[in-house]
C-alpha cells in the first residue's frame, strides 16, 4: 500500500494548514522503522515501512499527482490512501472514504488527474476562512496556537487510524475513527 501525506516542500511551509498531510507521515515514520527509498524520478521522499509506503511529494500541493504517479507505476502499487487538508470539516475533524471529488483542492485535483479518483482519502478538517477570498492565505498559515495545542493528539489519531486503515475495510476505521472535530477554547 501506497500512504501519500500532501503538503508542501521546505520549512516555510511546514506547520501551515495545508501540510497536515506531510505531519501525518512524519508520525507514521517516526512510530516505525522506516527505510528511505527516495528517488530523484519520484518528485517526492518516499519511505519503505515494511511491506507499505510512506510519501511526501515534493512537487508542491498543486503537482502531487506527478509524485504518486511515479511511485504508483515503479512499485506496481494499486492500494493507495491520500491524508489531506479538509475545507470543508471543522478543525480536528477526521474522516474517511474511498473515492470521490476533489471538491476544488488542488492536490486531490492533481492526484485525481494522474492515477483517478479511486484512493483513499483521510480527511482532516482544518475549518475554513470567514470568506472565500481568504482562503489560499488561510490554508498556506500556520495553525492558530490554540489549534498548535490539539495537533499532536490530532496526528495521533490519524496516524492511529491509517495503520489501521492497513489491515481494515475503510468502513470500519470510519466507524471506529472518525471525529468530528475539537473544541477550542
């Protein structure tokens, strides 16, 4: 199985919102013993994690597809699950499902474009800006403090639910994982 965190590359990218996914498989490679297996052909750092995957396209958000294509095709990969940013969920929200739109992310847009929409998607909910305009600015910024003070626990969880997600059906981590969202103080 193929595990894609999408985010950006380089450190003035690193704690923003739209990283969420990069955050995630640094956990994921930071609990196991991990190889990595990265080449200049991948776009990307790929990590070898037993028998499964752990990548991070280095293609910026809105090329991802490229990365996981090339890694997707090498490896002869057909299970793929893809941890990103979620709009559209309140922060600290996780869900899970297999399939679907790219409801305007940039990121599943690429993806979608280069292997199709069939992947597994853990949505992390990061809210939304006050208007539509704001929204690139909100995605590309750091998480609030009081946001920063959940994190941790927040990627636990996810993690917790894509090694799960390794051996189970989507829906039952679905049942057995999904949040739906943290309250702030």
């Amino acid at each position: 199985m193929l595990i894609v965190g999408l985010g950006n590359p380089g450190p003035a990218y690193a704690t923003t919102r739209h990283n969420i996914g990069f955050m995630v498989i640094d956990e994921l490679c930071r609990r196991r013993s991990v190889v990595n297996v990265s080449k200049s052909s991948f776009d990307g750092e790929l990590f070898k994690m037993g028998t499964n995957f752990c990548l991070k396209p280095l293609t910026f958000m809105n090329l991802s597809g490229k990365s996981i294509l090339a890694v997707k095709n090498f490896y002869k990969i057909e299970d793929i699950i893809v941890i990103h940013d979620d709009l559209d969920l309140a922060f600290g929200a996780l869900r899970f499902k297999n399939g679907g739109g790219h409801g305007g992310h940039n990121g599943l847009k690429s993806a979608d474009s280069a292997i199709s929409s069939e992947y597994t998607r853990v949505r992390m909910g990061i809210g939304k800006p006050e208007h539509k305009s704001q929204v690139a600015d909100y995605v590309l910024h750091p998480f609030s403090p009081d946001e920063q003070s959940h994190l941790k626990e927040w990627i636990g969880k996810a993690a917790d639910a894509v090694e799960m997600l390794l051996t189970s059906p989507c829906s039952e981590v679905s049942s057995k994982c999904s949040l739906k969202g943290l309250t702030l103080s």
